[in-house]
C-alpha cells in the first residue's frame, strides 16, 4: 500500500500560513477595535455634557436663584443660551435631544464590536450619516449663539468638539476600510434585510422613547407673562418712578434693570412673582439702568416710561423685558399696537427732553449707589445683584415667614 508522506516542511509550512492569516486578520481588527472603541468613548462623555446641560437648562428655568458657573459674562453665558427660544426644538429642549443622539450612536457602535473581525463596514456609515447631522447642528446653534443670542455657552461648545470628533473617527473608519461613505452606506442597506428584525427593533424604540418623553415631560421652559397688572395695584412715588404691590408695603422691592440684560429677564419674572404672590406685602418700584452697551436699551426704557404715561407702564414693562433681547429692535409703531396705546402720543413723548431726563435721574441714583450691573435689587438699603435671596425676606416680615395669599 503506497502511503503518501508529506513534503518534507510541509506541515510547518501549512501551519505557518494559518498563523499568519490569524496574524493578519488580528493586525486589521485591532485599529478597527481601538477606533470604534473610541467612538464608545466619545458618545459617553457627550451623554455625559448633554445630561448636564439639560440638568443646566430645568434649573435656569425653575430655579430664579440658581446660577450657573459657566455664566462668566455677557459674551460667555450658558444660562442665557439656555433660556433662549433656541433652546428648545419640536417640543423639547436641544439638550436631551443630544443625549438622545449620543445614546443612539453608542447603541449602533456596540451593535458594531461583535463585527470587528469580520471587517465589516456596520455600522459606520449610518455613525458617519449622523455624526455629520450632528456637527452641522454643532455649527448651526453655534452661529445662532454668536448671532442671535449673542452669547456662548461653554458645554455646548464641548459637545461640538465631541460631535467633530465623531466625525473624524468615521471618517478614519471608513478610509481604513476603504470604501467611500456612500458606498458604505449602501452596504449597509443591502445588509438589513438580513438585520429587518434588530433594527426595526432599534428604530421603534428610539420613536417609543421621543413619544414617551414628549408626552410625560412638562413644558417648563415656558414662562407666562402676565398681560397686564392683573388685578395688583399700581402707581408713581414721589419721585415719579413706577410701582406694582401693595399699598402700604412690608417690602420695598427696587429694580435697577436694563431691558436688553440677559440676565434681567428672569430677575424680573422672580420679582413679579413675589407680587403677585404677597399683593398686600411687597411693592416693587422699577428704575431704569440703560447700559452702554446695550444699544436699544435707553430708547426702551423711554418706550416704557412714556407707556406709562398712558397708563400702561407695567404691560410696557412685560413686552419689552420679553422681546428686548431678539435681534430685530422693538419698534414705536409695533410696541404702541402690542400696548393699544396711541401711537402719535408715544412718538411725541420720545422725543421729549423729559423723558430722557426721568431715565437719566434713575441711572444717576444706580450710580450713586455704586451699582454695577443689571439686575439689582435694592431692599432696606441693600444690594442685591442678579437675584433677590429668599434668606433676605423671611426676616424683614413681621412674623419671620412670608405670608402667602
């Protein structure tokens, strides 16, 4: 029986060549491994700065006493981003919207780990579709910020770095694959048939989760401003500045305020609040503290002194504190419509001397008291900026605690 003997070295040789093609196969998957490994990465630390910026935005605006570390100044401020219209998009803040994206992303990619020594493309031409998505929303709400809003926030430009990264890392991806993103893309989409199970799966529970969310989370960023003094009784002290309050007051609240302030907005929803919560104990007396670098803020603050001069100083009040900050100024013709007021009254007492001189009395007091910026709140003879400290008022009642109507 003739037997066939092996070559000499043939065995060595065969199995020579299976280690290297386990070698090779290794050698490609780990870059694939480290890189999708680092997409991982990325997607949770951008959970990780969406999670703290929608935390940012439910504080900013249900907590008047609550300030940021990242509000620096005018030109860096994430809490006047944050309580910006821009802030909330289809019915949700742009912040859990990122977190929903990142949580996404990071499902995909690990989806993908369990492929990386097949070599196989999933699911890095969806991630680049999205990661795309993602740094153009980067670049849109950043011009919006610098624009618009004329603020920066600090996380959100955080989230931009992680959302171009993410797009770097895909984009290495796919060149070490070789294949071009549309072609990648395609790939992937001859593929779901055979994954019609797990992505249907995947895409209904992401609608599930926006529709739960959407359904169970309260519209708390939207703040009612009252129409007009709502019943509360209103007035000029003897030095002709405008009060909303009680008759006799407990509390003397004094408003210095601008009414393009980022910040003044939500001192002024604190400080109407407190009123229309204790008619018949606190009295708040607004004074008018244009800053120079405002550059609409004098003229409204003459706008709302000559609605007052037709009864309608604190309508006025709430309708410029409401639209001061937007791009377009507020005109005469649409502040006197908002305010039914009469529009060739309002023209003539803007440019009345007086006016500008009643709004220059109250600066020159702000600065007789040494204020500093908008807003401050002046009570028994003391300052207080940005917000008015419950801690404060407690004590100045007669019983200790503020009444309640």
């Amino acid at each position: 029986m003739n037997r066939v003997h092996p070559v000499k070295g043939q065995e060595g040789a065969g199995k020579g060549t299976l280690d290297s093609d386990a070698h090779d196969v290794a050698h490609a998957a780990a870059p694939t491994l480290a890189l999708r490994i680092a997409f991982l990465v990325l997607c949770t630390l951008g959970t990780l700065l969406s999670a703290d910026l929608l935390r940012l935005h439910v504080r900013v605006h249900t907590d008047s006493n609550y300030h940021a570390l990242c509000a620096i100044s005018e030109t860096i401020d994430c809490e006047s981003v944050a309580f910006s219209r821009y802030a909330v998009v289809a019915g949700l803040p742009v912040a859990l919207w990122g977190l929903i994206g990142y949580l996404v992303m990071g499902g995909l990619c690990i989806w993908g780990l369990n492929r990386v020594r097949g070599a196989s493309v999933w699911p890095f031409g969806i991630l680049f579709l999205l990661s795309l998505s993602a740094s153009l929303v980067s670049a849109l709400l950043f011009s919006i910020s610098a624009k618009l809003i004329h603020s920066l926030c600090i996380l959100c430009i955080a989230t931009s770095v992680v959302n171009f990264s993410l797009l770097a890392l895909t984009i290495a991806e796919l060149k070490r694959l070789k294949i071009g993103p549309i072609s990648a893309l395609r790939e992937e989409a001859r593929q779901l048939p055979g994954r019609r199970g797990s992505v249907s799966l995947f895409v209904v529970s992401a609608v599930v989760l926006v529709a739960v969310l959407k359904l169970t989370i309260p519209p708390y960023w939207h703040t009612e401003i009252t129409e007009g003094p709502g019943g509360v009784l209103t007035g000029r002290n003897s030095e002709g500045a405008y009060w909303i309050g009680a008759r006799k007051p407990v509390i003397e609240i004094a408003e210095f305020s601008d009414y393009q302030c980022p910040y003044c907005f939500r001192g002024h929803l604190q400080a109407r609040k407190l009123v229309y919560e204790h008619p018949d104990s606190i009295r708040l007396v607004h004074l008018h503290f244009p800053l120079r670098q405002h550059p609409e803020a004098f003229q409204y603050s003459k706008m709302a002194y000559c609605a007052g001069e037709q009864g309608k100083f604190w309508e006025g009040n709430d309708f410029l504190f409401t639209n001061g900050r937007r791009p377009e100024p507020v005109t005469p013709q649409e502040f006197s419509s908002a305010l039914g007021i009469v529009p060739a009254e309002l023209t003539a007492c803007l440019e009345r001397e007086t006016t500008r001189t009643a709004i220059s009395e109250d600066m020159a007091l702000g600065n007789s008291l040494n204020i500093q910026g908008t807003p401050t709140f002046v009570i028994d003879g003391n300052l207080y900026p940005g917000s008015i400290p419950k801690s404060v008022l407690s004590p100045l009642m007669p019983n200790g605690s503020l009444p309640h109507k």
